[in-house]
C-alpha cells in the first residue's frame, strides 16, 4: 500500500501492555490512521523479494468493511502479483535431485 505522497510505510507496531514484544502488522486494512497508523490512499502489488507492481489502485475507504476488511475488491494488485508470480516461476530452473546425475 501507498502513503498519499506515494510513500511506502513501514510496518504499524501494537503496544500490547507490558511486555517487551510488540505485534506488527503489514496488512494494508491497519493504515486507517487510527492507533497511529498513516493512512493508505492507494494499494499495489508487492512481493517478498522486492518487486513492487507499476499500478496503483486507489483505496476507497468508505467502501471498506471494519468488521470484514477481507472483503474489498483487492482483486488489481493481487492481479499483479500472481503475474510477477507466474513470470519468476517460467524463469526459475529447477533444481537437481539430491544423488541426481
């Protein structure tokens, strides 16, 4: 997800009392800009290995479900990660069996 100056924010952090462990989130549904999050105005594809998707699809937040975020139309950036998916795996080589060869 994206910042409105187009910004990538890092994960939010969840002060759970006092313990010295704190649960952090990366989910683009926690950056409403309540408990101090930023707030997202755009999401995109992303993936672990760095890539990020070129589109970016505005994020609507009156349309999104507090109780059931699960349930906005992120079907664009999932779109693309399955696209840069698909392309790494047409690339990948495989790899020999152990005792192969």
């Amino acid at each position: 997800m994206l910042l409105a100056d187009g910004s990538e924010p890092g994960p939010v952090y969840f002060d759970a009392g006092s313990s010295a462990n704190f649960h952090q989130s990366s989910d683009w549904w926690i950056y409403t800009g309540e408990l101090g999050a930023p707030v997202a105005a755009e999401l995109r594809g992303a993936c672990s290995c760095g890539w990020r998707g070129e589109a970016r699809y505005p994020l609507d937040w009156e349309s999104v479900d507090r109780q059931a975020p699960y349930l906005y139309d992120t079907s664009g950036p999932e779109g693309d990660w399955a696209r840069h998916i698909t392309e790494v795996e047409a690339r990948a080589v495989p790899a020999a069996a152990p005792g192969a060869g």
